[in-house]
C-alpha cells in the first residue's frame, strides 16, 4: 500500500514538474519530421524527446530483463526439487 502511494506521489511530482518546465520554456521553432512540419515549444518538444528515451531504453532492456525472470524461475524450480530431494520420504513410509 505505501508503495502505491508513494510510486503515485512521484508521478504526481513528475508531472508537476513536466508542466512547469513546459510553461517556463515557450520559446517556438520549427521541426521537420519526415514528411510533416510541426511548430512547437522547446519544452514541449523536450519533453517529447526525454520520455522516447525512456521508451527507447526500457525497450532495450525488456529482453535482459526478461531474461533475468526466466533464470530466476529456473533457479525457484531447482531449489525446489533439492529441497524435495534432501528432505527424502517422509518418516512413516519407513516404519513398517
């Protein structure tokens, strides 16, 4: 729960803090996209450009980070087992 909350508090700031960098930076030139022409603020474009980044970046990282999951199921997997194995049969299946 305070994780949620905490995390939602950072946005909050994090958004506050991308709206008063927008309005401080009003100055307006052109971009040239492909076959577009756009008229934006330099903070708006900043912004734009710094939260590509991210994307670009966490999309980069996505296959290592994936894998990193599937070697951490292996490994629960095997401790499992070698839990199950050196606790042997249980002690009743013995008596007899």
């Amino acid at each position: 729960m305070l994780r949620r909350i905490a995390f939602i508090i950072a946005l909050l700031l994090l958004l506050a803090a991308a709206v008063l960098f927008t309005a401080l930076n009003q100055q307006h030139f052109e971009i040239d996209f492909a076959l577009a022409r756009f008229t934006v603020s330099s903070g708006v474009a900043l912004l734009i450009t710094f939260a590509a980044g991210l994307l670009a970046g966490a999309l980069w990282r996505s296959n290592w980070i994936a894998r990193l999951l599937a070697e951490r199921g292996r490994l629960r997997n095997a401790l499992r087992l070698a839990e199950a194995r050196r606790a042997g049969p249980p002690p009743s299946a013995n008596a007899g």
